[in-house]
C-alpha cells in the first residue's frame, strides 16, 4: 500500500513555506509516497473530519515557491493540551489531533515550526505513537542546532532594504530614522539588518542600553557633519526601568509593539534631533523568499521525506557547513540560540563604530 505522509505549517508564518511543502511534495512523489497537506496547523486536525488537501506535483508548482506565506494555512493560537474555549475554559484537545492523524492514516507527519510547535508536536507524538520528523522555520533565527532557520534571510533583507530607503528621506530633512523589527526574544534581525543596512545604532534585547550612550552616538554623528542617523531595535527591547513594552490587541492578547516609539521619545529629549519611526511588522513575513530561503527550505523538504523513507523519526533537518544534517529535536528546542556578545557579527558591529547602547 502506498504509505501517507502528513505535512503541516505551525506558528507563525513566515517566507519560504510554501517551497519546504512544495520540495516535500516532489521528493515524495518520485519515492511514491503520498502526500496529505493538513489544513491550519494542529487546528485542522481538531475538526471532524479532519481538513486536508492531497498534494501532488501539479498542484505544487514552482509558482507557489515564489509566493509568501503557507498555502495549508497556519496557527499560533491555543495550546492543544490547554485550549481556550468560548466561555474562557481551557479543554485538553491532544486526543481529537491524534485522532484526526488516525482517520487521515498517516505513517508519518512533517511538522514545519519553531521550537513552540516542536515542542507541542513531539508530545503529541510521543502521546499518539505517530512519528515525525520537524523543518525549522522562524524568522527569529533562534533556534538551536542548526545555523539558520527558513524565513530568517527575508526577514533581514527586508528590514535591509527599509534601512535603504530611509537613509535618502532622513539625509532630505535633517533627521534621525527609527526602524522597529521583529524578534521576540532574539535580536538576530535587528543586528543583521544594521550591519547590512549601515545603521548607526543597534538595540537587540540581548545588550541592555544606556539611552545616554545612544544619544552621545547621535551627537557624535552630527558633531562629524553628517545630518541624520538610522537606528534598528528589535521589539523586545525593553524601557528604561526593564519594563516589557507591549500593546493589548482588540482578541485581548497582548504583543510586543512600541519600543521605536519609545526610543524615539528618547532621543528627542535627550538630542533635540527630529526622529521618525518605522514599525515594519508583518511585512517582514508575508513577502515573496528571496532565494536563499528557498533553496534552503527546498534542501529541508527533500531530506525531511528522505528521512522518514529512512525510519529515522524524532529528528529535525538542519543546516550545517553549507549542507542539510538531522538532529534530534529534543536538543534543537534546548539549545536556544540567542546574540553571542562575542560573537563575529558583534565584534564587527563595534569595529564599525555601530553602537549597541552598552558602550
């Protein structure tokens, strides 16, 4: 009988997606697999019956490798083990997902996430008794095991090119220009895209600030003639006294959101320099992949099905020295992977005279 392969998209969206599904989809095809594309994340498998689409070759073409986002769909809401019910409950949902991956026949399930979603599918999995192998994906880059995860280097060339087109508009009328990128815990995005992009000041969460400092960076640059300045922080930065900054959503959820304002405010104060804030948000994900992100997630969907034709299960693709390895997932979740303080980007951050609000 042919075996049945179950793929899905969980957390976050980012760019990139579509080429894993779409590079698992071909490499199941020649090994004669079939693939079943799981509908909203874990979701899709709570619903009775469970919401899939079966995945071929002519329906994964190299169009939607160009496209941002996830054609199953995706969800970074409720806890499958703690699902918040209408009436403000929680329900255990674990065994309507297991049961949706038993009605679909499912020998296997390529689960693409972060460390969140690898953590809540390898339980229920370990649960169940299904088997999957995991893909990473988030824009963060922060995590373990593996040297870049799918969705990071759009991110960064995104948050690159607004560096670019703020310059132009910050030199015309004598200003300094805040750019606010995402990175939940991680500043990998910020620190990257400041290099890239020529910013003058850096904030990543994991260097705590002085704002004396980063306005002594921004008296520094007009003492030298030049009249605007670009600074990159990342939305979790924190305020002055530690606080988290967050902003309460109409769903009541509470979000990162902002910390460019804030620095702003600062440095007015502090300068009497004109700023401007840019909060990019979304659009760092929703974009069409640049083309490192999709020759890496096509390299991950390949060898996530080469893994499962080989029974090996429990493991994560990653990348490595230039080439796809697996690891265990266990360890890739532990090994969070945040800014090194004396790692090569930051030293070169400093060498280049950017201020990272510590020195």
């Amino acid at each position: 009988m042919t075996k049945r392969i179950g793929i899905l998209t969980s957390g976050g969206d980012c760019a990139g997606l579509n080429a894993v599904i779409r590079a698992a989809t071909h490499r199941a095809h020649i090994l004669g697999y079939e693939m079943v594309g799981i509908l909203d994340g874990t979701h899709g498998l709570i619903s009775d019956p469970p919401l899939y689409k079966i995945l071929t070759p002519d329906v994964t073409d190299a169009t939607m490798m160009r496209q941002g986002g996830t054609m199953l769909g995706t969800t970074n809401k409720g806890n499958p083990f703690a699902f918040p019910m209408p009436d403000g409950t929680t329900k255990d949902l674990s065994e309507d997902i297991i049961g949706g991956i038993k009605k679909l026949n499912l020998d296997a399930v390529i689960g693409i996430g972060g460390d969140g979603s690898f953590a809540i599918l390898r339980k229920l999995a370990k649960q169940g008794g299904f088997k999957m192998v995991g893909v990473p994906k988030t824009i963060d880059n922060d995590l373990g095991k593996t040297e870049v995860s799918v969705g990071f280097d759009t991110a960064v060339t995104v948050a690159t090119e607004a560096l670019d087109r703020l310059q132009p508009t910050a030199a015309s009328h004598d200003r300094v220009m805040i750019l606010e990128v995402m990175g939940r815990d991680a500043g990998h995005i910020a620190l990257c895209a400041g290099i890239a992009g020529g910013a003058d000041v850096i904030l990543v969460p994991e260097i705590p600030y002085d704002i004396k400092k980063v306005a002594a960076k921004i008296k520094q640059v007009k003492d030298s003639g030049r009249n605007f300045a670009l600074v990159v922080v990342s939305e979790a930065v924190k305020g002055a006294e530690g606080e988290d900054l967050k902003v309460t959503f109409a769903d009541g959820q509470k979000r990162y959101g902002g910390i460019g304002q804030y620095i702003g405010q600062q440095l007015f104060e502090a300068t009497g320099c004109e700023t401007r804030v840019t909060v990019l948000g979304h659009v760092q994900r929703g974009c069409p992949p640049t083309y490192s992100d999709r020759l890496i997630a096509s390299a991950f969907g390949v060898h996530a099905v080469d893994l499962i034709a080989a029974g090996k299960f429990d493991r994560m693709v990653s990348w490595n020295n230039r080439g796809v390895i697996d690891v265990d997932i266990e360890a890739a979740i532990a090994a969070y992977q945040e800014i090194d303080k004396k790692s090569t980007l930051v030293h070169t951050a400093r060498a280049l005279g950017i201020c990272l609000g510590d020195e």
